[in-house]
C-alpha cells in the first residue's frame, strides 16, 4: 500500500515535469542500490530532474504510466538532450 502511494506521487510528479518542460520528455532508469531507483527526467527543454523509488519495477511503472514520457539510456542523444544551466551547477557544486 505504501508502495502504491510513493508510485503514485511518482507519477504525478513525472507528469507535471512533462507539463511543465515539454513533450516527448526521456526517462532513464537508474539502479540506486539500497535506496532504490531513481528515474532521471529529461524535458523536451533540455531540464533535468528525477525522482526516486524503492526499486527498479516501480521506477519502470512510472515510466509507462506517464503519457509522453519515453524510456531512454544515456546514450549520445539523452546526453545531448540535457541543457544544464549555472545555477544547476553550482547547486551540484555544492554551494
């Protein structure tokens, strides 16, 4: 049950990430260990953003339960598809 909650919460939040950076968005799941996985969203923009899961079955339902989200790996054309501006790089810079 708590399960379904945290897909369904995924779910939205992937859906409102399509919304809001564009169609078709690209979904690359990533095996996290422990702590799960994660789904790392690509928006159409070139915006970057993810949410996590408790394991990879659940990361691959948020994928095909989001309309206009496309599984992807990160291949040459996800890499490129990814626009990150500086305020994303000092945030991962840590300050």
């Amino acid at each position: 049950m708590a399960e379904d909650k945290k897909i369904g919460r995924a779910v939205k939040t992937a859906t409102a990430f399509v919304a809001a950076h564009g169609k078709p968005a690209r979904a690359v799941v990533e095996n996290v260990g422990r702590a799960g996985a994660r789904v790392v969203l690509v928006g159409d923009d070139g915006a970057l953003g993810d949410v996590v899961l408790p394991d990879v079955a659940s990361a691959e339902a948020v994928v095909e339960a989001v309309a206009d989200l496309e599984r992807h790996e990160w291949d040459r054309e996800t890499t490129a598809a990814v626009k990150i501006g500086p305020a994303h790089r000092r945030k991962m810079g840590g300050r």
